[in-house]
C-alpha cells in the first residue's frame, strides 16, 4: 500500500514513516517545513519520527514547536508526555 503511495509521490514523508524509513520521513518533513514553516502537523509528525530513531531531545524540540503552532493537538501533548518521562 504505501509502495503504490510513494509510487505516485515519492515525497510522502507519512507513508515512509508508516514503512520505517524513518530518517528519510525527517528529511521529506524539513523539506515541507521549509515551505510550510507554521504547520504544527508537519512539526509532531517529524517529531514522531525523530522518536522512533531514539532523538528525544530533538523530538521534544519538534513537539514544542507543534504545541506552539496548535495549542489544542492533544496527541501532540501526550506524545511529549510520553518522551519527558524517559
């Protein structure tokens, strides 16, 4: 499924997350981010990325930046929770 996703948009950070090519979703995310540079989806999703390879410090950085963006994403809150209490 995501292969036929990425066949038809190979800059689709969402289905390489879902494929766990998780450094490659963080480099199609700041590429969005550069246009986009307000997205608060795009910064808890990079965020969520960075957690799965273990960059905390760099996720919580994304997740702050989400929050900030959008102070009602709820996911992106619990998602911090859960990293600040490693």
């Amino acid at each position: 499924c995501y292969d036929r996703v990425l066949q038809i948009d190979p800059t689709d950070a969402s289905a390489y997350f879902h494929k766990g090519r998780h450094a490659h979703a963080i480099e199609c995310y700041d590429e969005v981010l550069k246009i986009s540079a307000s997205n608060a989806l795009f910064s808890a999703q990079k965020g969520n990325a960075l957690a799965e390879l273990q960059l905390y410090t760099q996720a919580i950085d994304c997740f702050d930046k989400a929050i900030k963006r959008d102070k009602e994403d709820r996911f992106t809150y619990a998602n911090k929770g859960k990293l600040s209490s490693l």
